[in-house]
C-alpha cells in the first residue's frame, strides 16, 4: 500500500505552470528524492502536498485520504512531518523547549493555562535531540545556533509527532559536505528503523544518488522521469535537462 | 431631506476629500518609500494650517493668498526634511513600534510648540481673495473656494503622479517602494531619497492644513483628528498607493457627507436616528471592513517582506531568587504602606493609580511582547471595563462587588469581537486595525449621549460603602493589581503562553506543528482584554466618574509608553514602565505647563538612546541579557 499518492497535481501562477499533471506515489520505509533544475517546481510541489497552498486541481492521498483541501496544521495532526527550505524555528525558545512546543501540540494540550510548560516531557524532548545530535545544546535559545544545528533541531521538532511522512524541502542546503552526510545517514537510519516515508528535495547530487531509493525528476512543472538511481542516471531526458542535447551548440554552428 | 440638499452635501463631500487626499497622499508616500508609519502627520497638517495664518496676516491680496498657501507648504517641507535627518534615520532599522512611539512623541512636541507660539485659541483664517463669494447650485448657495478646493485635489493627483512616472526621481521612489534595500544595493544615495520623499510628504500635508485654513481655523486639536483621518485613508487605499488614497479620500469624505446630508430621521418603532452622528463611527467602520475583507487597501499590495528584523528575544526564564526577593520586598513595602503615611495620604491615591496603571501595562504587554501584536487601541478594553461598571451601576443598579467583576466581562467582550478581526492581520495593518476599534469605541461612548452621557461620562460610579475609604480601596486595588500579574505569568510559563510565543516567533512552523495561529492569538487578546477591562473597572470606581477622555486613543499610547519605557522583553518592564511613567506624569505635569512636550522628548530619549527599556538597559549592564553572546 502507498503512504502518499499525488494524483495529477497541477499549480499555474498567472500564465506559469509551475506544476503540471504531477502523479507519484511513496511507499512507507521508502526515501524519495525529488530533483529538478531550479524553478522546476518542486518547492510549489510540497508546499502542495503540505497544505501551504491549494492545488488548481489533482489529488494527494495520505493513507488513501484525500488531504488536498486541509490546511497544514490538519495535515501535520495526521502525521506528516516538515522542514523548510529555510529553517523555521522558535527563536525565542530554548532548543528543548523547541521540540516540547511540538509535544505538547501533539498531545493536545495547546490550551491549558495553569500547567508548566518547561515540565511538560523534557525528558522526551531530550531524547529526540539526543537522536540528532543536539542533546548538549538542549538549553540554548534556538535563535543563536548556527544554521546546520538549527536544520537538525527542525528534524527533531518533525520527528516529535512520531510522524509516517517526512517532507524535507533542501534539509542540507547551507551545510558543510560532512554535515550533510551526517544528516542523510541519520535520516536514512529513522527511515528504516520508524519505517517512516521521506520525500525530499535536493540539489546535491551526491547526497541524492548516495541516499535516495528512488527518483522523481521534475522540469518545468512536469514530471519527466522517475525510476531508481541507475535508471535516472541513464534516462536521456534527465540528461538532456541537467545537461543540455547539444542541439543548441551545433545549431549555433551550422 | 431634498435631494439638491443631499447634491449640494455631495460637492462638499469633494471638497473636503481634496485637502483628505493632500493630507493622505504625503503619508502614503513617505510610508511606501520609509515603511514608517508617520504619526506627526496630522501635526505637519496642522503646521501648515498655522504657518498658512501668520502668512496671510502679512501678505493680502489674491497673490499674496496664494503665494502664502505655497511658502507654507514649502516650509512644512523643510520642517520635515529636518525631521527626517535628525530623527528618523536614527531609526529606520528599529522595530517598526519603536517608529511609531517615536513620530508619535514627535506629536507631543509639536502641540506644545503650537501652543507656546500661536496660544491656545482658535485662529480664523481669512476667505480666499476672488473666491469669497458663492455661486448658486440647484437652488443652493455653494462656496466659490469649495469649487476651487474640488479642481486641486485631482490636479495634485497629477502632478505627484507625473513627477513619479515621468521623472528620474520619481522612478526611485517607484523603485524604493517596492525593495529600498535591492534600491540601496544598486547604489542609489539613499538618504537623499529618503529625505526628499519626506520632505515632499511633509509639504503635501502642509499644503493640505493651508488649503483648509479658509474653511477651518486652525486650532491645537487639529492633529489628532487630522491623523486619525489620515490613518482611515490611507490603510483603506492601500499603503503606498497614491491613486488609492484618492480613492479612499472621496469614499471617506463621501460616507460622511452623506451621514450629514441624511439628517436625522424618526424610526417606525419609535425613537429617532441622528445620522451625523455617525460620521466618526463610519469613517472607522469603513475601515475595519475594508481591512478585514481586502487586509492590503482597495489598492494596496501585501507588504514586502521586512529583510531586518529585531534580534529575537532570549528565552523566558522562571524568576531567581533576586527577583523573588524583591518582589516580595516590594509586595510587604505595599502592604505596610497605608499604616506608614497615613490613611489620608496623597500617595495611597497615586498608588492606586499606580495599580490601575500596571494592570492595564501588563495587559498590553502580554500580546504585546510576548503576542508579538502591537495594539495601538488598548483603551478601547479599559474603556468597556470602565462603562461596564458604571452602567450597569447606575443604570441597571447592579451591587458594585458584582459591577466591577462585569469590568472583567466588558473588556474580554470587546476584545472577543475586535479581536476575532484583528488577529487576520499582522505588523502595521494590525496596529491600524486596533486603533481604529479604540476609535470607534471612543467615537460610540462620545456621540451616543442617551446611554454613556455623551462627554460628560457618567458620574456617581463610587464604590461599595465597606470599600470606601481610601486605605480598604488601596488593598482592593493592590490585591487585583497582584493576582492580575501573577495570572498572566503564570499563562506565560504555561503551554498556552509558550505556544503564543511560537506564533509570534515563526507563523510558518507553528502552522506546520499544528498550532492554530489565530486561534492562539485570539484567545490571548481575550485574555488580555478580560485584565485591561478590570483595570477600568478599578479606575471608574477609584475616580468615581468615567469620560470618553480617560479612554482617548492617549491612554492607548501611554500604555504603549509604559511598557516600553519598562522594556518589552522581560516580564517585570511593563510594572517597572508604568509604575515609573505615572510617578513622572504626576510630578512633571504638576510643575511643568509643557509637560506634554516634555513626555514626547522623554519617549525620544527612549526610543533613541535605551530601546531596551529601563529593566533590559539594567540588565545588559549587569550582564544578564549576555546569555546569547
């Protein structure tokens, strides 16, 4: 059974199409990469999928229920994590309470008045941040980390509703090469141990093909090819998007 | 009412929206090009309408007229230039509250100036040269210079509007409205800019002020009302959108033309309806329509985003023991103070003031500070706190015990409904929103003589006779005073204080962690509303009386004043704010005539030289706020 199933998505802005019939799907345990040349539409994608914006038409499936209307706190209540493109913390709060905020939403408790907040699961919380490495930080304010450390504290929150569906747009932009490995290791190591699902949007090539399962390959607004690492690697028209056909420099010399 | 009578208001209407769009068009302009929100714009108005009447004094005749409505609005300009240069590019990467304390004590300044050089009575201008007269309209006399008054306004249009298509300058400003930082990267002299837009702005709103001169003296009042004028346009245009500033100033001056023009009508039921008495109550309800169904103006486009924020605040941390133990210290100090300077003592009665003061600062600080949300209208929850008791005091005859516990009530209505609205909005829009809420509370308790007493308020609102005496009514303050600030601390500490916190820091992962923003912020202006309703149920009984005065878009910036003189960041700069703001005002404007001056030089001071407050400034210098660094 799929976990996510985009059915036909489509998104114009004025007379762009910035995503254009876009079907896949995403089984659980699977890690998914979305790649494509900027402005390919992948952001316009997730932030579909997301509940950020509403689709011009198709569908996205969560379990076979159709989340394509909901907005995104809805989206996140069953179960579908997110981090941005950039990084989107509580600067005010300390690293810990960062990741309580996220519990105590899970566990309904946003409205109670009279209870303390900084008791509510800490121990919990410490855990999660023990998971990405951020367990020594957990009582500095999350405004002054530097930005990788801040990216991880963003996986952690995503991580605090125990979520099937992680949606990762550029996790690793703005890190050093050996963080980013460190992020994708750790990552793929929740991916198979919580048998969550992972879609994730990247430009490095690298951490794509070393980590991802399989591909999707979007070009403006459209889905071109989808398939494996290999069968990526191979396909004409991924290349002919990443690289040029060479038409354009022999038209030029003719 | 006929209908040449309704044509002939109509006209009018004109006439009044043209001196509305000069006014309008110099705030949206500066506002476009600066982002600040100019609040001395009413006083640049009412400069203009001044300096216009010295000038005509000395100059006569048609030419004279003329000449003198064009050096007042260059004078105006250069007053602004000057304004810009010596305080505004101090601060134009300062929180955008600090912007608007700043042109707002600027306000202050200017009135005391007016009065200290023109007095205090109201100055007649003289009729327009040649234009004195009046030409007959469907059977009604119509004035000539209401005529002309009709030609200017679209003809400025024009100008403003060539100027900024068809000249280099103007291509800048076009430029800076939509990224001043993209503007400033390409290397364009931004200061020059900046000043010449001001200049230009200040000119135009002095132009305005002149122009009305032959209609309406000029008087020291003139500001307030012209601003809140001003404020209503330009946000139901749309920021920065000239053509929509003119568009909104004949809406505006149409809607309440026509108020005039409907008279007053009996109803079928009995009773009559007053409709120009609605003119204020419209203008702002138009206002908080427009906002909530199109939150950019009818012409306006959503705010670019702000690239230079504040730092963000460092983390809320339970009291120390040093906190403790002067809270304690203070609290018994309290306690004892009656037994110390006596029961008859002026200072129990500046300490309740002092209470009232702290639970209404504390209030405003909760969605304030931790809120992230800048009221600009808090008054209007002390106000229905405070009518709230004494209504239903005086004319439902409720015991005072259970009127002052309806405070509660009043003001978390109000703030149930204003605030359902308010809370779509954010940043300026959000603060223009709840000034006009405050206003229309204000403008409803002024005009609607029959239930609140009009201007005279209601009087006779005393406390119950066991709580009578000064020292019982001390404790009562004090005790709600307490329990007040314990309550909304400990909301802070609590998830729900956390989550408030969340909204304010990132919208964009509080959505994402299912936390229903609105919702969060709502309840917190619910809660902050119920407090500052108490606050003014405690000051209607501590006075005896309640006025449309004491609940004036003033108390809403003394509240602001407050808890920025305190600091916004920490919890006790909001009591330390107001506990300092009131002692001064008691002692400034006991002995000083132009104390009101003095306050604006004082929030300068403030704004310019401690932006963190007085408790943030002690707590830098002793190291405390030094956890981030």
């Amino acid at each position: 059974m799929s976990l996510l199933v985009v059915d036909r998505l489509c998104k114009s802005f004025g007379g762009v199409r910035a995503v254009d019939d876009v079907s896949f799907s995403l089984a659980p345990g699977e890690l998914l990469a979305m790649i494509g040349p900027n402005g390919a539409g992948k952001t316009t994608c997730f932030n579909m999928i997301n509940g950020q914006l509403a689709a011009d038409s198709g569908r996205v499936l969560l379990h076979d229920a159709d989340i394509s209307r909901l907005p995104p706190r809805e989206i996140w209540k069953r179960g579908v994590g997110r981090t941005f493109q950039i990084a989107a913390t509580f600067a005010s709060l300390t690293v810990v309470e960062n990741v309580q905020m996220a519990l105590i939403s899970h566990a309904g408790r946003l409205y109670r008045m009279w209870s303390r907040a900084a008791a509510f699961e800490r121990e919990k919380a410490l855990a999660l941040l023990a998971q990405v490495g951020m367990a020594e930080q957990a009582d500095r304010p999350c405004g002054v980390l530097a930005y990788g450390d801040v990216k991880r504290v963003e996986l952690a929150i995503a991580l605090a509703n125990e979520p099937k569906l992680l949606l990762m747009d550029e996790p690793t932009a703005g890190m050093a090469p050996k963080e980013r490995n460190e992020l994708m290791a750790l990552t793929r190591k929740l991916v198979v141990e919580r048998g969550i699902g992972v879609l994730f949007t990247e430009h490095s090539m690298d951490v794509v093909f070393g980590y991802a399962d399989r591909l999707v390959v979007l070009a403006r607004g459209k889905l071109i090819a989808q398939g494996d690492v290999d069968a990526i690697r191979n396909d004409p028209n991924v290349r002919a998007v990443y690289f040029g056909s060479g038409k354009t420099v022999e038209r030029a010399r003719a | 009412m006929s209908l040449s009578g309704i044509l002939v208001q109509m006209l009018n209407g004109l006439a009044s929206a043209s001196t509305l769009f000069l006014l309008a068009s110099g705030l949206s302009l500066i506002f476009g090009v600066t982002r600040i929100v100019n609040f001395a714009h009413g006083s640049l108005f009412m400069l203009g309408a001044y300096i216009a009447w010295s000038l005509t004094e000395r100059m006569s005749g048609a030419l004279g007229f003329w000449a003198a409505m064009g050096l007042s609005a260059l004078a105006v300009g250069a007053i602004g230039a000057a304004i810009e240069m010596l305080l505004l590019r101090r601060i134009y990467r300062a929180p955008e509250l600090f912007q608007l304390l700043a042109t707002f004590a600027l306000t202050l300044v200017v009135r005391d100036a007016v009065l200290g050089v023109w007095g205090s009575e109201d100055l007649l201008g003289p009729r327009a040269p040649g234009l004195s007269g009046s030409v007959e309209i469907l059977g009604r006399r119509f004035p000539q210079y209401d005529l002309a008054l009709i030609v200017i306004g679209p003809l400025v249009l024009a100008l403003v509007w060539l100027l900024l298509r068809r000249t280099r300058w103007g291509a800048l400003v076009r430029a800076a409205t939509q990224d001043r930082e993209m503007v400033g990267a390409l290397g364009v002299n931004q200061s020059l800019l900046f000043t010449s837009v001001f200049a230009l702005g200040a000119a135009l709103a002095g132009l305005g002020g002149a122009l009305q001169l032959p209609r309406e003296p000029a008087s020291a009042g003139l500001d307030l009302a012209a601003i809140g004028d001003a404020f209503v346009v330009v946000v139901v245009g749309g920021m920065g959108s000239l053509p929509g500033a003119f568009v909104a100033a004949l809406l505006i001056a149409e809607i309440k033309a026509l108020c005039i023009a409907l008279g007053t009508w009996s109803l079928p039921w009995g009773g009559t309806i007053s409709f120009p008495k609605f003119t204020l109550v419209a203008e702002f309800l138009v206002m908080a329509i427009v906002l909530v169904v199109r939150p950019w103006g009818l012409m306006g486009k959503p705010q670019a985003a702000v690239r230079t924020g504040a730092p963000p605040e460092t983390p809320l941390a339970p009291a120390d023991a040093t906190t403790r133990i002067i809270g304690f210290a203070t609290l018994g100090a309290l306690a004892a103070l009656p037994l110390i300077v006596g029961v008859g003592s002026y200072a129990l009665v500046l300490s309740i003031d002092i209470f009232i003061g702290v639970l209404f600062a504390v209030s405003l600080h909760f969605v304030m500070g931790p809120g992230g949300m800048h009221s600009f209208g808090h008054a209007a929850y002390f106000g229905l706190g405070a009518y709230a008791s004494g209504l239903l005091l005086k004319s439902a005859g409720l015991p005072m015990e259970l009127a002052l516990v309806m405070s509660i009530l009043g003001g978390a209505l109000g703030a149930f409904v204003f605030g359902w609205f308010c809370v779509r909005l954010s940043g300026v829009y959000f603060a223009m929103l709840t000034l006009a809420f405050g206003q229309i509370v204000w403008s409803v308790v002024f005009q609607w003589d029959e239930v609140t007493g009009g201007s005279n308020g209601v009087i006779g609102v005393w406390p119950a006779p066991w709580l009578a005496a000064k020292q019982t009514y001390y404790y009562l303050a004090l005790a709600c005073c307490v329990a007040g600030v314990l309550l909304l601390r400990r909301i802070l500490f609590s998830p729900f204080g956390y989550a408030l916190r969340a909204t304010r820091d990132s919208v964009l992962r509080s959505d994402a962690i299912g936390i229903d923003v609105q919702r969060i912020q709502w309840i917190a202006f619910i809660v902050a509303g119920a407090v500052c309703g108490l606050a003014g149920g405690l000051f209607a009984f501590s006075k005896g009386s309640i006025s449309p005065e004491t609940i004036s878009v003033g108390r809403s910036i003394d509240g602001l004043v407050m808890v920025l003189l305190g600091g916004v960041e920490t919890l006790s700069g909001p009591i330390v704010g107001a506990a300092a703001f009131l002692f001064l005002q008691d002692s400034i404007a006991r002995h000083i005539e132009y104390w009101r001056a003095m306050l604006g030089l004082l929030i300068l001071v403030l704004v310019l030289a401690f932006p963190d407050g007085i408790v943030g400034a002690v707590r830098k210098r002793l190291g405390k706020g030094s956890q981030q660094t």
